[in-house]
C-alpha cells in the first residue's frame, strides 16, 4: 500500500527488488509475485542468496523456482535513456552456502551486453551483494573495468539489511546499498543501520539520476532523520545526534540551534543509540548478529542542551 501510495506522485513508476524476496522458502513465490502486481506498477526482479534451493548444490538448478516465477537471473533492457542490467551476482554452493561475486561466463555476458549500448546513456546495475563494499567478490576488478566506460554509473544492491552509499574514486559508480522493507530478519521494524523499514525512491531525467531518497514506510517522504537528544540513550557527553539514513560522503550535515547555525556536525561510527537500546531492551547481546554499526551518524554539542 506504502508503494502505491508513493509511486502515484509520479507519470511513470517501475519497481526493482533486489533480492531475498522469500526466506528460503520456495512455496511463497506465487504469493509475493501476487503482491507485487497489486502494486500496480511493473516489477523487474534480482535473485537472492535465499531465493536459491538450498537442497540443490548445483546452481543452475537452484536458480530454478525463482526463474519460473520471475524469469532469468541475468538480463537487461532499456527504459528511455537509461540501460538496466540485472545480474546475480550470488555464487551459490548449496545448503545456504555462498560468496559474492560473478562467473566469467557472466562477465563476457555483460561485456556483450554493454558493447551494444552507448556510453553516454546512463547505466544501472542491479544485484543482491554489495559489490564496492563486500570482501573477496570474484571477478569484481572485470566488472568494474568493463562498467567504468559509462558516463554514470549506479550499482543497487541489498543483502546487509542497511542503509550505505560508497563513491567509487577512480570511476563515476556510485553504489547503493538499500536498507530491508522488513528489517532485522525479515520480521523487524528497523534495520541495522537505524533506518527504519522502507525502500528507495530514484527519480531519473534523461540519462542521470537528478534524486534520490530513502522512503520509510508508513512516514511521510521527507522522513529522512532520526535525532537524539543530549544526555539520553547512553550518552554522556551532551551530543546533539542526528542518524542520516540516506547520507552520502558529499553530504553536508549542519546543527541549528534556535535557529543560528552551530556548525558543521562530525560524522561518526557507531550502533543507531536508538536501535541499540530496543535491541539491549529485549536481551540482545553484543555478539549478536543484530548488532551492526552504522557510519551516517553525526554529532555536534549544543551550547544549551535544552535549545
């Protein structure tokens, strides 16, 4: 409904998952695919490392169910300017067993693939795994070479249940790693990172992307910050904290107290404060696998921690 709601606003809307549409559970394909048409909009789909069988070691076959459901895992096509690539990027040895990475079968598919497209369109490229941000991903220094040639580059990826956006330097690729619309453990209200559930919303004009924001479900659009107050959820200090969901390094965070501009904020790494003691609250431990820190926090001391 939240998606219905938000794609409205727009002449034209299409919809990405990005993988891990069911939680090992095969059975449930038929009824999210059901859902995703009541969307009303039309919806391209990325496998995910729980969208594989984990009784077939052989990943052809693994792919299987979520191929007859929704198509082949590794395909493109165009939408006006901008030439979509959706690939899985999920190396699959059976029983939920997995690293990040590409085949070099699909590398010499996607070199194919992108020698038909011009470099000025723009280029989105979809997966399940971070491909910037995860360690050891196979053939990822081929895959950046063979992107790179694209004016603008954009890598939507899923999987940490987070919210983290990385400039590659040497080239203009930009990844964006998409928090889940069903947080911690497909069964949460918030994600990792603080972020609560939600999706993300980009809006392209010719061949760039000329927006984007994080929708939380249920929140109006311009729900984008989560702040804390001095001397509350474990601080001791007199921080004013603002968790930025959607930040990137070119972002500048600034603190208004009373309205006269107290600065810029400093960015930090850290657990959400708020995340932190909803998770304690219910006897999460600290080597809990629910505990993550997030690096869009920024604080800044007020000089009234009342303002």
């Amino acid at each position: 409904e939240d998606i219905k709601k938000e794609t409205k606003k727009y002449p034209i809307s299409y919809g990405i998952t990005l993988g891990d549409l069911v939680s090992n559970t095969p059975e449930f394909f038929p009824i999210i695919k059901k859902e995703f048409l009541n969307t009303e909009i039309s919806f391209f789909h990325t496998i995910g490392n729980h969208d594989h069988l984990k009784s077939e070691n052989n990943p052809l076959k693994a792919v299987a169910d979520f191929e007859y459901h929704f198509g082949p895992v590794n395909y493109s096509f165009n939408r006006g300017k901008a030439h979509i690539v959706v690939m899985n990027s999920v190396l699959y040895k059976g029983s939920d067993i997995y690293k990040g990475g590409f085949t070099n079968d699909q590398i010499s598919w996607l070199q194919s693939d992108l020698s038909h497209v011009p470099k000025n369109k723009l280029l989105i490229i979809c997966v399940h795994i971070p491909i910037l941000s995860s360690n050891n991903i196979s053939n990822e220094k081929k895959f950046i070479d063979i992107v790179k040639q694209f004016n603008e580059v954009h890598i939507m990826s899923g999987h940490f249940h987070l919210n983290k956006n990385i400039l590659y330097e040497n080239a203009n690729i930009y990844e964006h790693i998409t928090a889940s619309a069903s947080g911690l453990w497909w069964s949460g209200t918030v994600n990792y990172c603080g972020a609560p559930n939600g999706y993300a919303v980009y809006q392209i004009k010719d061949n760039t992307i000329k927006n984007w924001y994080y929708k939380s479900t249920r929140f109006d659009s311009d729900y984008q910050i989560r702040m804390y107050t001095p001397y509350t959820l474990g601080d001791t200090e007199g921080y004013v904290v603002a968790n930025v969901w959607n930040a990137d390094p070119s972002w500048k965070i600034e603190l208004y107290e009373n309205g006269i501009n107290k600065g810029q904020m400093e960015q930090f790494t850290d657990y959400d404060p708020g995340t932190y003691e909803f998770l304690k609250s219910r006897g999460t431990t600290e080597f809990s696998n629910l505990l993550s820190k997030t690096d869009h926090l920024f604080r800044l001391k007020p000089s009234n921690p009342s303002a």
